[in-house]
C-alpha cells in the first residue's frame, strides 16, 4: 500500500496523463515486476516480468494469479453481500447461504459432511463399503458419472450439442486446474505423513499412489493447456475404437446413454467431438497402462482433495514447509468459493459486472472486442503471401465466430433462469450434502436453455479465459477477462489493447490455424485445412500465432486511436517516463508472464516482439540485439 501511495506523488490536479485509480493500479503492477536492471533489448520478457510477485507460493503464470484474484474477490462479494442481508436476487441469496454453510464447517459438522462424503463415494463405486465384496466399476463410467451428473470434470468435462438429427458428445479438458495444482504441486510434490483422508491410508513420500497422480495429472494438465494450436475431431461414435481401442464402441454407448438418460440418448451413428483428439489418445493410454482397481483408488484420491476442506475443519489440510501461509489454501473460504460457483457460476458472474458495474461500458469492451476483428480483417485483406482462397477462408471465419462473453439477456429477462434457480433446494445444515443436493436438482435441467447456459459459462476460478469452440463457432471469454489487470474501466487505450486486446487477438489468430468444422444434418464435418504459414514460420515455431496477435492488436490500438483523432495514446501520470506506445508492449508482455526453471519471463512475449518494428521503435533498441535481430518474421505482410 505504501508504494502504490507513492505513485500520486504530490498535490492531485488536471493533467493530459491519466491519473485514475485505474491508471495508478496497472502502473502499480507493471513497476512491481519491472527488473530496471535489465536492459529491455535483451530479454523484454524478463525486463517485465522477473520481479513479478506471485499472488502464491504456487502460482506458475499470470493466469492462475487472475484465477486466485477472481475466487478471492468473489468470496469478498459473497461475505459483504451476506452482511448487508438485503440481497435479493433468489439465485445470489441461495449461493451465499451455501458459501456460508461451507465456511461454517467446524468439528461437528465436518463429521457428518465426511459420513455423507462416505457414502457418496461408496454410491459412486469409487470406495466399498466395509465388509462388502469388492465390485470393480469402469472408470469410464465413472468419469462420465462425474462430469455429467456432479459438474465435477476430473479428467474431461462433457458437453451436448445437436446438428440436425445428431446428437454431439463434446469431450474437452476438465480445466480443474486449482484441484490439479492443489494434488500435483502441493500434497504430491510433498505429501504430509499427517494427513489422513476418506477410505486411504496416510501416503508416504515414495508411494505408488504417489507417482501415479504425478504421472496422471502433469499429463492432462500438458493436453489442457497445449490445446488451442491442435485440431478439432467429429468421428462416429461407431469408430471411436481407432481412438480408444482399450474401450469398446459398446461401452462408450452403455455409459453415456446410462448418465445422459432420460434427457438425452445416443447411437453409434452419433458423433463424439474433440477439441484435439490427444485428450482420448492421452485417456486410453491410462486405461492401458493402469489397472482399473488403481484407476479409482486414483479419483477417489481427487474427491478427496477437491473436498479437503470438509475433511479437515481447518485450511492446513497439508502443512509442507514454513511458506505454507502464502498458499491460496491458506485462506478458508477458498475451497468454498470454487465448489459453489461450480452450480452458481451466472449469479456470481452477474454480481462481478454489476460490483464492477461493466455492464454502463459495455459499448466500450465491445468497441475494443470488434475492432481487434475489424484489425484482423483488414491485415488478412492485405497480406501478399496468403492465396485469395484462403484469405476468404479466414475472413469468413472471423465473420461467422460469435463471441459469448455478456450473460444472455433473454435468459434473465424471460424468467428463465429465476424459474431454474427457484428448484434448487436451500436451508440445508450439512455443507456436503446441501451441495450434492443442489448439483442433483441442476442435473434434472440437462437439456434446457438455462442449463446449457449455465454449464457453458465459464468458471472465473479455474477456467481458461479465452477459448474457441470449432464446433459451434464460437469464441468464449470469462467475466475475468474483462476485469482488472486486463480490462479497467478508466484506463488508457494502451492498458487495455495492451491485456484485453492482446490475448483476444491471440485467441483469434488460434482460431483461424484450426481445421473447418461445418454442422450439418448428418453432423459435423471437419475438413483439414488452415489459412497456411508465411515464409519465414519456421523461425517462430511455436509461437507464430502470437506473432500474428501482435500485428493485429497493434493495428487495433493505433486504429482506436485514430478514430478518435489521437496520433498517440495519453501516458500514465506515474509512469511519466514512458510513452504509451511504451506502456502498451509492457502491458501486452505482463499478461503473459510464466514461472519456468526458477525464471519469471515470457519467452512468446519475446518471440513476437523481436519480430515486431514498431517495437523496437519504442525502445529504441539497437540493430542487430537480442529484441531488435536483424532477420523478422512477420504474418502478414
């Protein structure tokens, strides 16, 4: 706090730079992590970010620090929303009396969250009861029980959608990585001999269990976050054996049809749907290497971390070393936050935009949003190197993609979302089974409007915040996305090109190195093909369609400029020493920032920039250094 006062360094008064708290807070984070003893035209990335303070001990990107900000600001608003005991939307009131039960778990009540715990691990095949012979389940059918019936996505999550008479199973990532990040970095990395769970024995350092958790989730973890540069997959449900041929097609059809009865029903006509086909490649591979037995011993040491919190009555479920308190299981209400925002992700959402009330600049976001496409457009048009084909290609997908980012209106205004929330129980007295009974209730609503809604919004806690989904050609942001450090309200158009702008551009030019997908009455059609590489590609392997962003959002920013007859952006007033041309390549760099190796940088921050003139401009970097090489690579022209 002391030194974000010393940013308003003397008397405030008018000025062209920009003085909001908006601009002060960003300038605040950009000096944090700034290494001044770096020279900038050697290692930007590093200039940036190495003196990056993590929000964790456990924090490996800006990205999970946005996670930890989102739950730790959304168990804030529902705490001040509880106090003032005025809320009166139906859904918020509910979500905050579960968020408080769980707070209120203490050695009595934990007793009987873990008998119901118990007994839905038992009712899940996950555990046998004692006494009782040993029946040994499928995972699959497991993992399928979870996702489908629990929203509680463990290795992948499952989605529905419809092409014609088709029905489409969408399989993509569980993204459950604050859960992953809890069991591979915090009790894997350094198991407690002290702690105990529900139906295991205390792990030893050296266990089996031990190495394969590991093994496991370090591998779905790298699918996950891999992801966005692969390509998407429609195969009948009839071939899938080509994929998982350690699962039968028969199988496949037994337990969806199982957990997705009575709502819907497949046959092997139908298709299964992938983001990347590496996530079943990657599924299967488990399935062969593991037995089934040491498959569900492994979820049912997931439930057990996921809900710790109910297991343990304080938050140092695991005490690893003296910097355990710098963990985000640090903090009681954390656990909490994540479990109850998985049922009331929309009211939670809602609650953001109005605190933050986003919802008065909503034309300013969308204006930012549009023209990031509009910048898009108009460098594809341009490009000397791309056939016209595959120009029109790439036109016409930017065109066609919808974004999903404000909660769909009709829902809220219709009643329809009040009339979902209005069946979901309340006034339980045990967290566990309050929680279950509630996730039970959203379960009965599969297939309708509401639901699907809410199960396609994203989650502010451990959710990726941008993502394009190929087969119903859409790009989907989370409400964080639109929040501090990305988005401010009262912040210059370099800040906000610089967060919001940067990673959408990315998010688009992502979009356009995936395969055509086209719905259509006998389903989905996947055609192999993309806008192609320029020349130089190879040079950037990896990371060419960030270098493409760069161009697109640079243009976007100079264009929004223009249009409002700006040949520069204002600076910040703390920041007096840098242009904002300056500010908006640290901005652009600073949302990218990752813990490798002990080093705090951004090597495709890098990668884009030492390609990018206009960077080098602003620095001034000399010909022939490290940010400024004398051979560039550039997408578009």
């Amino acid at each position: 706090m002391v030194a974000y006062a010393l940013l308003r360094a003397g008397t405030l008064r008018s000025r062209a730079d920009c003085d909001t708290d908006d601009c002060l807070q960003h300038a605040y984070m950009l000096v944090a992590g700034l290494n001044r003893s770096l020279d900038p035209c050697d290692d930007f990335g590093a200039f940036v970010c190495s003196a990056w303070f993590t929000t964790s001990l456990y924090s490996f990107s800006k990205q999970q620090d946005r996670w930890f900000n989102w739950i730790r600001s959304s168990g804030q608003l529902l705490g001040a929303e509880r106090v003032r005991r005025a809320v009166r939307e139906t859904a918020l009131a509910k979500a905050i009396s579960l968020f408080h039960l769980c707070l209120k778990i203490n050695v009595t009540t934990s007793r009987d969250s873990v008998k119901v715990l118990r007994e839905f691990m038992v009712a899940m095949r996950i555990a046998t009861p004692e006494g009782a012979p040993e029946a040994e389940a499928h995972p699959l059918d497991v993992l399928i029980d979870f996702a489908v019936n629990w929203q509680m996505p463990f290795w992948f999550d499952v989605c529905l959608l419809k092409a014609g008479s088709v029905t489409g199973v969408l399989i993509r990532p569980g993204f459950y990585d604050v859960f992953w990040e809890e069991a591979v970095e915090k009790f894997i990395a350094r198991p407690d001999s002290r702690a105990t769970d529900v139906g295991e024995k205390p792990p030893t350092g050296g266990s089996g269990s031990f190495f394969m958790d590991s093994a496991i989730l370090a591998k779905l973890r790298k699918v996950a976050h891999d992801m966005p540069r692969f390509q998407p997959e429609a195969i009948r449900i009839s071939e899938i054996g080509s994929i998982t041929p350690n699962v039968r097609v028969e199988q496949w059809l037994q337990f969806l049809n199982k957990h997705l009865a009575p709502t819907f029903s497949v046959t092997a006509e139908d298709q299964i749907l992938l983001t990347d086909r590496a996530l079943l490649v990657t599924v299967n591979e488990f399935f062969q290497r593991y037995d089934k037995k040491d498959i569900l011993a492994h979820i049912a040491r997931l439930v057990n971390r996921t809900f710790s919190n109910i297991i343990k009555t304080t938050a140092d479920m695991y005490i690893y070393d003296e910097y355990y308190s710098l963990s985000p299981l640090a903090n009681a209400s954390y656990a909490c936050e994540i479990q109850v925002e998985d049922t009331y992700k929309l009211p939670i959402a809602l609650k953001h935009i109005t605190a933050k009330q986003l919802n008065h600049h909503r034309d300013n976001i969308d204006s930012l949003i549009g023209g990031v496409r509009s910048a898009t457009i108009s460098l594809l048009n341009a490009s000397r190197w791309m056939s016209a084909e595959s120009k029109a290609m790439a036109i016409k997908r930017v065109q066609e993609t919808t974004v999903h980012l404000w909660p769909r209106e009709d829902l809220t205004n219709t009643g329809e979302l009040k009339k979902l929330h209005e069946k979901l129980p309340s006034g339980g007295k045990i967290y566990f089974d309050a929680l279950l009974q509630v996730r039970k209730t959203m379960r009965g609503a599969l297939g309708t409007p509401g639901n699907a809604d809410l199960m396609w919004m994203p989650h502010g806690g451990r959710h990726p915040y941008f993502t394009y989904n190929p087969f119903n050609k859409s790009f989907s942001l989370a409400v964080g996305a639109i929040m501090p450090p990305l988005f401010y309200i009262s912040a210059t158009k370099s800040i906000n090109y610089g967060g919001l702008g940067s990673l959408f551009a990315a998010l688009v030019m992502d979009s356009l190195n995936v395969s055509s997908v086209e719905p259509n009455a006998a389903g989905w059609t996947v055609t192999r093909r993309d806008v192609g590489r320029p020349p130089c590609h190879a040079s950037v392997s990896g990371s060419y369609s960030y270098v493409a962003a760069v161009e697109v959002v640079h243009k976007a920013y100079k264009d929004s400029l223009s249009r409002d007859g700006q040949s520069e952006d204002v600076r910040v007033y703390s920041l007096g020493d840098l242009t904002g041309e300056q500010v908006f390549f640290m901005s652009l760099c600073s949302s990218t920032c990752q813990l490798s190796n002990d080093l705090k940088t951004s090597e495709a921050c890098n990668r884009a920039l030492r390609n990018f003139e206009p960077f080098a401009a602003a620095f001034k970097c000399p010909k022939g250094s490290a940010m400024n090489t004398d051979a560039k690579c550039s997408f578009f022209v």
